[in-house]
C-alpha cells in the first residue's frame, strides 16, 4: 500500500525567525499523525534551521528547487548534494519555476535525474494550464510532462518519485479541481503514462498527489484509491489548516 503524503511548499514567504515560530506551531499537531508522510518545504534560507528543528520528528524538509549540476559557476543556484545535505525531498518542476523561470520538461528530467542520484526524493510537478484545460489539451499536456520529465530513469529508482498533479489554474486561485476530475487526471492520464514507460506494477507503486487550492474543507475529497496525499501551498502556512489537511490523509 502507498503511504500517504502530504507536503507543505511555503513559497517565498517566512524570514528565518517567522519560519522558526511556524515549524514550533506546527509540530505538536503534526508529530501525532505518523502514518502520514509529513514533509515541510521552506524557503532555501530557512532550510538549515527548519531542518535542526525537525531532527527527529519524523517530519521530512524538501526544497523548493535545484539545480542538476554538482558544483561550478552557477551564480544563484543551489546543487543537489547541498540540497541533500538538509532534506530528503525536493520540489521539481512546480508550475510556478515553469511559467515564471522558463522550466522546461528537459530541465525537470535534468533535476529528477540529478535528485535521484543524491537520494533525495523528488517531488515532480505536472499540470495543464487553464487555456491548455479549455482547449481540452489536458491529456496531451500532462502526459508530455510525466513522459519527457520522467522517462530514462534506472527502473529500480523510480518507485521513489512523488508526482504532484497540480493544475495550474488552480494554484493559490481558490478554485480547485473537482476531485472527479483530478481522480480522472491521475488514473486515465498520469498512471497510464508511466505504465507506458515502466510498466504496469510500477505505475500502482508511485505515489500521486493531488495540488491546487487544498484546504481543510476539501482535502478529504481528494485522497482515496488514486491520490495519495497532497501538495499544499497556501494553506500550509496556516498551522491549524495545515495540520488537518493531513489528518484528512490519514487512510
Ligand atoms: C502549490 O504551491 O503547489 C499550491 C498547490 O498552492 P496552493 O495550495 O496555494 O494552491
């Protein structure tokens, strides 16, 4: 059975010491739910002390992005092995690196490459855009992104890759997805990609969330026999919303 998870991507909000009083807010709600995979993903200036504080807890630290290469001059970039060096789970590919960064499916295959290769766990981000879900592009759009983002990698390594279905018109609008239409997305579109590149077994194996607008008011919706779990955004900086968003995960 796949274990649920839930993932908090903070964006660029929280100083050091605003990241410090969320964390002490939200580890007292969060440490009780361990069946669930709890995973905060703060700013990069934030990730030293988040990931001090949470030694321990059972509650994982992803960042928000990398880059693929090791070292070298890449002025503004962070590498993988210092990624690695505080978190077990990194954020590629989120729409808003894609639409605001120029993110491209070639430079998501780079990264999920690159993270696989430290350890981390990535946490892949794929989603149609509102003018490519009107034009009924959906299915084209995301099964490009998982098969140009996802294929090539060693067959034993992939289990470890978290997808996130995040339809962009989605993200921080209010207005989420309805939970028929993403449970679609993720079992007619995202599975059966990656059964075309890794078989049948390895597609039930990965694990699927669903991203886009979660509150606690609607999280349950989402989670079942398809999505596992969510990536949240917005809500995850509201310590109560957040902690019952997970609590809705538990299965
Ligand atoms: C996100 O940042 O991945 C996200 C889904 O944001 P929100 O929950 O605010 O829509």
């Amino acid at each position: 059975m796949r274990k649920p998870l839930v993932a908090g991507n903070w964006k660029m909000n929280k100083t050091v010491e605003q990241a410090r009083s969320l964390v002490e807010e939200l580890l007292p709600g969060l440490q009780k739910v361990e069946s669930v995979e709890r995973v905060l993903c703060p700013p990069f200036t934030s990730l030293m002390p988040v990931s001090a504080m949470l030694m321990g807890s059972g509650i994982g630290v992803g960042a928000q992005d990398m880059h693929w290469e090791a070292s070298g001059a890449y002025t503004g970039e962070i590498s993988p092995q210092m990624v690695k060096e505080l978190c077990q789970y990194v954020i590629i590919g989120h729409s808003e690196r894609r639409t605001y960064f120029g993110e491209t499916d070639e430079s998501v295959h780079k990264k999920v490459l690159a993270a696989l290769a430290v350890q981390l766990t990535p946490i892949v981000c794929v989603g149609e855009t509102l003018n490519e879900n009107k034009a009924n592009r959906t299915a084209e759009v995301v099964g490009r992104q998982v098969v140009d983002g996802l294929k090539g990698i060693q067959p034993e390594l992939f289990p470890r890759v978290v997808i996130a279905y995040e339809p962009v018109w989605a993200i921080g609008t209010g207005l989420a997805a309805t939970s028929e239409d993403a449970v679609n997305v993720v079992r007619n579109i995202i599975r059966p990609a990656l059964a075309g590149l890794y078989g049948p077994d390895t597609a039930q194996a990965v694990r699927v969330l669903y991203g886009g607008s979660v509150t606690s008011a609607n999280a349950a919706e989402f989670f079942g026999d398809e999505i596992d779990g969510a990536l949240v955004g917005g809500a995850s900086l509201k310590p109560g919303e957040f902690v019952k968003i997970v609590e809705a995960a538990v299965r």
